[in-house]
C-alpha cells in the first residue's frame, strides 16, 4: 500500500506594514531631485533649530516663570519710549562720519591714547580712578575710544576755524582762578585753559553745524 506523504506547510510571506508600504509608495513618487531638494530641508531646519537654541539672546531678552520676552518686542518698546531721540542721534553721527570722510579727516591711535592718558592724569590729582569712574557709568574702555575717537573727528573739522587769544585766556584764568589746579606751571595752565576754551567754542557750533548737514542731507525715514 502506497502511503502518501503530505507536502512540506506553506509558510506565509510577511506581509509588509501599511506604513512601510504607505512610505515606499510615496518616496517612489518622488522623484531623485526632489529627494535631495527634502534632505536639503531637513537638514536646514535642523540646523536652524539648533542655531534658534544656541543663540536664543538673540531673540529672547528675558523669561518670566517660563514666559519669554521676545527681543523684537523690548526694541519696540524702546522705540516708543525713546526711540526718536535715539533715531536722531544717530542720523547725526552718521552725518558727521560721512562728512569726516569726505574731508579724509582721520584720528589716529596715537591721539586717543594720548587723550585717555590726560584723563588718567587729571582724574589721579583728584584722587580718582578713571577705570572705577568708567565702570560706574556702565562704559567700557572701547566705548570710551569710540567717544574720544568721535569728538577729537569734530575738532577737526569745526575747530580749523577756531582761535582762542591770549586775553581770553588770562580773562579765563582771573575768573575761574580756584577752580584750576594750584600745581601746574604758569605754560600748563595756559595750554590747559586754551583747549577748554577751544573745546567749548566748538560746542557752541556743534548744533548749527549738524543742523545744516541735517538739511543738505537725504534722509528717509520708515515707520
């Protein structure tokens, strides 16, 4: 008797997931340019994710319990506040190195290094550091440069047609006699009286000046 054998079982093919399928359908779709142009994306917001994280003071000026205050939103209100003094004080600066530059006026370093030594000098014979002044009034020591660096530019140019004489400076000293230092020499006194006078008379141009590049210049502004 012929004994039949059974055949070997089926085993079922695994059927794929519907997502895995769902995906293979749709990357099949997409064409190998537009693969890249995806990979390209993904790896620009990941980046741009990372960059938002690192540099958040950027955008982020300060949390409240968790609740950020966008930067965006101080610089408004600063604008509100402020803003259009500010705004101005910066047209003029930028008129006033505009025009420096037409004029090739340049401060050189040596200038500002010597500027700040006579400002060390000074506030040392009133038994004052300028370093704790400056730190006192929330300036840095570039910031200081800069100031330096901006003013001596003015006298350049304004000062050019600025002459202080010998009586206006006797005239000085006579009426201000206790308020200059009691250990300079007669040369001294003389040379520092002569640039505060200087100083001040190119002051009292400053505004007018700036007025009139004010109004020779073309400004735009956008609200």
């Amino acid at each position: 008797m012929e004994i039949k054998k059974n055949p070997p079982p089926t085993i079922p093919k695994r059927q794929p997931r519907r997502k895995r399928a769902l995906l293979t359908k749709v990357m099949a779709a997409v064409s190998p340019k537009k693969r890249v142009w995806t990979a390209f994306l993904i790896i620009f917001i990941i980046i741009l994710a990372l960059g938002v994280y690192f540099f958040r003071s950027l955008f982020i000026a300060a949390t409240v319990n968790g609740q950020p205050i966008w930067r965006l939103n101080l610089i408004r209100e600063l604008e509100i506040q402020s803003g259009k003094e500010t705004l101005n004080g910066l047209i003029s600066k930028t008129l006033v190195l505009q025009e420096a530059k037409k004029q090739n006026v340049i401060v050189s370093k040596e200038e500002i290094d010597q500027e700040i030594k006579n400002l060390e000098e000074n506030f040392s014979k009133q038994g004052q550091d300028l370093n704790q002044i400056l730190s006192a009034q929330g300036i840095s020591k570039e910031g200081l440069t800069e100031q330096i660096r901006f003013q001596k530019i003015i006298e350049k140019i304004l000062g050019k047609d600025i002459n202080v004489t010998d009586q206006e400076i006797s005239d000085y000293i006579k009426q201000n006699e206790n308020l200059l230092p009691k250990d300079s020499t007669a040369e001294e006194l003389k040379s520092t009286v002569k640039r505060q006078l200087e100083q001040q008379k190119v002051s009292e141009k400053i505004q007018s000046w700036v007025s009139s590049l004010q109004d020779s210049a073309k400004i735009i502004y956008f609200r």
